[in-house]
C-alpha cells in the first residue's frame, strides 16, 4: 500500500493498481451545504456511536433546508 496523504488517496498495489479516496468531514459539510441540505446529526459510526475528532466514520444524518 502506499499512501498520498495529500491527495487524500490510498492505493493498493497487488497486482495492479487500485485506488481509494476520501473526503475530509469539512469537505464532507461543504458537499451537504451545496447540495441544499441541513446537519441534523453527525455520528462516528453505524452503530450511534458519539463523533470524536478519531472517530474512523463519519455517518451524517441530513435534511433538505427549508423553502423559503
């Protein structure tokens, strides 16, 4: 494996090349903002966990805003 923090990507290399990216929980926030809707919650992981800044997931529950 090598990892390209910068790029936020992690590549796996088997047998050929494979490629993983992720997004940052403010990349995440901006995306959600964009798309119209409102944080209602943020979790750590599937199971209700409470967020922490070392949380492995983030699992957002989200709302379309309201029309004005």
């Amino acid at each position: 494996m090598r990892y390209s923090v910068g790029d936020n990507r992690i590549d796996l290399v088997p047998d050929d090349k494979s490629s993983l990216w992720w997004a940052t929980k403010n990349e995440w926030l901006g995306l959600l903002d964009v798309a119209g809707l409102e944080v209602q919650a943020l979790y750590g992981g599937f199971a209700d966990e409470a967020f922490a800044e070392d949380s492995p997931e983030y699992v957002f529950v989200a709302r379309r805003r309201d029309q004005p």
